[in-house]
C-alpha cells in the first residue's frame, strides 16, 4: 500500500506574500480548501507542512504553507510535488476508482489473462487504460463502462466484457 498520493505540483510563486501557484492533478479542486497538511517532495523524502490558505483565482488556485512568508522563503518550493496521505484522499462516488486503484490491476476477458495494467492515459474524451499483454504489446482500451465486467480494486482485477474486441496480435 503506497502511504502517499500525488495531489498538485507547485508551478510558480504568486505575490509576494509566500503564496505559491499549483497545478492540481485532482478532479475535485475544492478538495484543496478542506487541507490542513500536505507533505511536499524534496529529493524523495516527504516534508509535512501545514497549509495556512488557499485561494481560488479563476483559472488556478494558489497556496500559502505556514510561516513561508515571503519570494525568497516559498520558493524552495518551486517544482516540488504536492502529496497527501490516504485518509486525506477525496471520497469518490460508487462505481468511481482513482488511477492508482487501476495500475498494476490484472485484466481479464472471461477466464483468459489479457495482461496488467500500467497506465491511465486522459485525452479530452474518455480515459484509456495501457496495458501490458501477455506478448509484451501494449493495448490500449477506453475506460467506459460499456467495456466493464467488473473491477475489484481490493484484488488489483478487471473483467471485460466478452464483446470488446482488441488487438493482440504482432
């Protein structure tokens, strides 16, 4: 089980006053306003900080850590990723799973092993999911619920359904 998960990665600083700019990885950005601690990457050690506010300015949100008060203090954290423990995770709606539930999930098509996934692609349209076949080939197949059997993030399976059709030949 991974004891941090990738949030936001801090982009700029913003004013003078120690706020810095984020770019959220998060599908529900007013998460953020509910955060009392984040812990923020350096060099693989993760570094618990207090958030003292937040703001929403239209198109990104900013972010001030306590006792950073000012340019030169904030930016030690320019580029730094922005992590949250699981049980600051946002609760999902039924049927809803994040990424990291679905990578290193093995795929099935009825009894038959189709091969693991690796990654969650996120064009414009539906996601995609990668997965690593049996024959070493990556397959790509959209993530809509029409393709699904079922998934069981608890034992890392997904099930397709027996009429999605994919290339698995070389």
């Amino acid at each position: 089980m991974k004891d941090f998960f990738l949030i936001a990665k801090i982009v700029s600083l913003y004013g003078k006053n120690g706020f810095v700019r984020i770019e959220t990885y998060s599908d529900y950005p007013e998460r953020f306003f509910q955060l009392d601690e984040v812990f923020v990457d350096f060099w693989d050690q993760k570094k618990k900080l207090s958030v003292e506010k937040v703001n929403d300015r239209g198109k990104f949100l900013t972010l001030k850590f306590k006792n950073f008060n000012d340019e030169r203090e904030a930016g030690i954290f320019l580029g730094r990723d922005i992590y949250v423990k699981e049980n600051d995770l946002v609760k999902l709606p039924e049927g809803s799973y994040f990424i990291h539930d679905l990578i290193g999930s093995k795929v099935y098509q009825g009894r038959k092993k189709i091969g693991i996934i690796t990654d969650v692609i996120q064009p414009p349209a539906n996601d995609v999911i990668v997965i690593q076949g049996e024959k070493k080939k990556e397959i790509l197949i959209p993530l809509v619920l029409e393709f699904i059997e079922e998934f069981d993030p608890e034992n890392k399976k997904l099930v397709l359904k027996e009429e999605v059709v994919y290339d698995d030949e070389d």
